[in-house]
C-alpha cells in the first residue's frame, strides 16, 4: 500500500559498461524529478528499475536470478513497480520472456526520456507498458542526470555502433551511430569541472569515429584538443578506441596535450588474421602492430590495455598460439579476456565449428598465464619511478591506506592523511603486484 504522505522511493540496478553506468546517471535524474528519493535497501524500493547488458549470456543470466526475487518481493508489495530498460530490453525474445513474467514497464536503450510517462502512466491506470524503439531517434539533450559526488564522471560523447563485429550485439541494441554535438559535449565537461569533478571519461563504443556534421572535419582529436582546453578539469580519459579508425591526427593529440591521460584502451580481441576476419574487426595483426608501434614512439610511457577473446569459431591451436604470440610481442598492460559467448541474433551465432567449452576454458587458462605474468613485469619495472595518483579514497582492502590511480590507469595504494582525498599527490612505488602498486608519499 502506498502512503501518500511518504515520498516514493527507488533503486535502480545497473549491469554492464561505462555506457550502462551513465544510462543509470539519467535514469536516476529523471525519477527523482517525479519526487522520487534513492534507497539502497531494495525492500524497502516502489521503484525497482533494472538497466540491463547483453554483450554475455551470464550477465543475462544475473539479470533473470534477480528478476526472479524481484517477483518474490512484488507479491508482498503488490504496488511496487517493476522497470526494465537497457540493451536486454531491445532483444524481441527478451521482451516476449518479460511480458509473461509480469514487468510493469519495459522501455529500450533508445527511449529512456520517456521512463517518467510510463511510470506516471501506470500508477494512475494500474496498466502495464511494453515501448521499446526498434530504431534509435534524435539525441535527446538537457535530460536530468544524477551523478553521484566525487572526482570522476563518464561524458556519452556519442552513441550506437556501425561496425557490426560478428559476435557483438551492441549495433542491434545500441543502434547506429550518432554523435552529440561538440558544444553540448564541452558545456557538460565544463559544468562538471565547475562541479568540483577532476577527471572525466568520455565515452562511445568506438569514440574515434566520433564526428562533428555542424562543423567542418571537426573529428575526435579536435574535440579532445577543445576539451583539454577546459581549466577546471585536470584529467581526461576515453574509451573505447577500435585499432582500424585511430588516426595519426589522434595520437599526436594524446601525446602533446598534458591532460589527457597516456592510457589507450584498444582491444585486439584475436591475433590470428583468420580470425579477425571470421570477426569483422576490419584491421589484421600486422596494422595492429604498426599501430602499436607507432603510438609508443609518439607517446612515450604510454599504457596500452586490450580486450582478447578466446574459442571464437572456427579458432584452432594453430589460430590461438597466434594470439599468444602477439600478446607476448606487444606486452599489454593489461587485458581484459573472455571466452567466446554465442550471441543470438549476430552472424557468429550461426558459424560453424563452435569450440568446445572445455577447450576454451584451458585456451582462456593459458592466455591469463602469460598475460598476468607480462603486467606483473611491467608494474615491477615501475619500482622507484614516481607516479601522480588522484587520490579517491581509503583502499578497499585496506582502509587504513589511501588508494589513487595514476595518470596510465594503475590503482596506487599507499599511507596517508585523509585530508590528500581529492589531490593530486606523487607517490614513490616501492612495491608491486600484478594488479596494483604500492608505495609512499615522495
């Protein structure tokens, strides 16, 4: 039963990327322009919106389990409404699953501006509304967005995806590209500069393509060259670059501007030419290289991470020592490495020679060795360097420390007054693990 005199409350459950976390962010500033006020205790929630990925079936999977004791809540609390947007919301079986399991509001990736009319909708006429685009729209700009106090935030630069890799979903539930115009983009950086925000992430699904039809070949390098302009913002990151759109223009931005981080986020997924062909990636493993090559001479001290994937169809032994071959030439970083998942409704779904599950476990097994034992060297390599860190918090594993992250993304874990919360700090790394670093104040 709900009591008129009590504001309605909300949680909203978020799974997925950066683009997924800045969806949460608006969707959080439109239900709170209702009157709606953030719980963290679900029980407790009128408002229950789920804001979902579909890049694997076990976030799928995630999402249905929670589902599941969403419902059991709802049947105690019969008028507590059950939201569910997101990339799994555009998937026609999805949406057939959602309807006979009783969500009160379904609504897509393209149409979140209009989560308030559903809501209001469905208080007032005890109904149940089902509106997902099948096609993205216009950009809808000056949306209210909730972000959270702090140092960083994440700026959609741009949105949808027109490369179509074989095993990737997004092109079908992120639609096609489009891009926010460059004065829209740098007024937000700037508001959050204003806001006491230190870092920003801009974001797209491949932020090289980004382009400006206002303006004359004004590309990604340019708006990144404006936004470092901007005084109140120290650090600016981006993500994600796809290798075959980044341009000669875009790594000398990176190299002669002081603000924008030397950390390029560019996955590689496969080294095998094979089988970025089998992908769609549009680039081999000798581009790749070159590019790799290239950027390290124009960027000195430049991190370079990667996204792998292992047991893609059609992938043999021969196919996979390639992509250890080319891990073990470049030396990421880091890696961010997955076994294949079959996608329904992408082209790879349907090629054939799938890989057994037992071999891309072992293959998954064998790539994680060598990639853990390259960051370790590398972050080992770093013992007596001095970093600056913006400091962010206590350190979650220990919160007698303080923890910071360096301008190439390492996570600095270090002792220190509570007061250097906020600042930029040089700390002297005087030890490391595979994962982190740590050391004192310089």
């Amino acid at each position: 039963m709900l009591h008129l005199n009590e504001p309605l409350k909300y949680n909203i459950l978020t799974y997925g990327c950066q683009m997924n976390v800045r969806d949460s962010e608006t969707i959080a500033g439109l239900v709170e322009a209702m009157g709606y006020c953030a719980t963290d205790e679900i029980g407790e929630a009128d408002l229950i919106v789920f804001n979902t990925c579909s890049v694997r079936h076990s976030a799928e999977n995630r999402v249905f389990g929670k589902l599941g004791e969403i419902k059991k809540l709802k049947q105690k609390k019969p008028d507590m409404l059950i939201a569910f947007g997101g990339c799994m919301a555009q998937i026609p079986d999805h949406k057939k699953r959602l309807k006979r399991q009783g969500v009160d509001i379904v609504f897509g990736t393209h149409n979140i501006h209009e989560l308030p009319a559903a809501i209001a909708q469905v208080r007032e006429h005890s109904s149940r509304i089902y509106n997902v685009w099948e096609k993205e729209g216009p950009i809808i700009e000056n949306v209210p967005s909730i972000r959270k106090p702090g140092l960083k935030a994440y700026v959609n630069i741009m949105f949808g995806c027109n490369n179509f890799c074989s095993y990737c979903i997004v092109p079908y539930t992120r639609g096609r590209e489009r891009s926010r115009r460059p004065e829209n983009i740098l007024q937000e950086i700037k508001t959050l500069g204003d806001q006491g925000y230190k870092e920003i992430t801009l974001l797209g699904q491949n932020v090289n393509s980004y382009y400006s039809s206002e303006k004359i070949s004004y590309d990604f390098a340019d708006l990144l060259s404006d936004a470092a302009g901007i005084e109140s913002i120290r650090r600016i990151r981006f993500m994600t670059s796809h290798p075959k759109d980044i341009s000669d223009k875009l790594i000398h931005t990176v190299a002669n501007h002081e603000k924008l981080c030397k950390h390029i986020h560019m996955p590689l997924q496969a080294g095998s030419n094979k089988i970025l062909g089998r992908m769609n990636r549009g680039y081999s493993r000798e581009h790749y290289e070159a590019l790799i090559s290239k950027i390290r001479s124009a960027v000195p001290g430049v991190a370079i991470t990667s996204d792998l994937i292992v047991g893609f169809p059609g992938e043999t032994e021969e196919d996979f020592r390639q992509t250890l071959e080319m891990i073990e030439k470049i030396r990421f970083d880091a890696a961010f490495t997955f076994m294949y998942s079959i996608r329904t409704g992408t082209r790879a779904a349907d090629f054939a020679e799938q890989v057994l599950l037992e071999e891309k476990k072992l293959r998954l097994s064998r790539l994680n060795e060598i990639q853990y034992g390259i960051a370790a060297d590398i972050n080992r390599s770093l013992i007596g360097t001095v970093q600056e860190v913006l400091v962010e918090g206590a350190s979650k594993t220990d919160p007698a420390k303080l923890t910071g992250r360096t301008d190439n993304d390492r996570i600095l874990i270090f002792p220190g007054p509570q007061d250097l919360i906020g600042n930029f700090v040089k700390i002297k790394v005087t030890r490391v693990t595979t994962f982190s670093l740590f050391g004192e104040i310089a």
